[in-house]
C-alpha cells in the first residue's frame, strides 16, 4: 500500500481523522485513544492547522 501524504509503499497505513487519507507511521504525527475500541489520528499536516489541532487535543 501506498501512503497518500509521503508516497513511501509500506505494509501498514491509518486514516488520519482530520483529512481522511491515508498515512504511514512517519506522516503519523500523533495518535491516541479515546475509549477501548476509538483512537484517533492526526497527520503531521493536519497537526499545522491550529483548528485541527485544537479539535484533536480536546477529545
């Protein structure tokens, strides 16, 4: 598979919440979960947008 952000082929890749695409571990900027099931990404991208980020570090 191939990360939408970078463009690296990697075997493992998560959605970022924020953009909806597709990232590897290294576009990955942070990542936690908000119950036993939920974890939310976001990419480093998305992490320079203060509003997004804001949203991120309030759940």
């Amino acid at each position: 598979m191939i990360c939408e952000r970078c463009g690296k082929e990697v075997y493992l890749l998560e959605q970022c919440d924020y953009c909806n695409r597709k990232v590897c571990v290294q576009c990955e900027k942070s990542a936690k979960k908000t119950s036993r099931i939920r974890r939310i990404v976001i990419c480093k991208d998305c992490w320079t947008d203060m509003k997004k980020r804001k949203v991120f570090k309030a759940e």
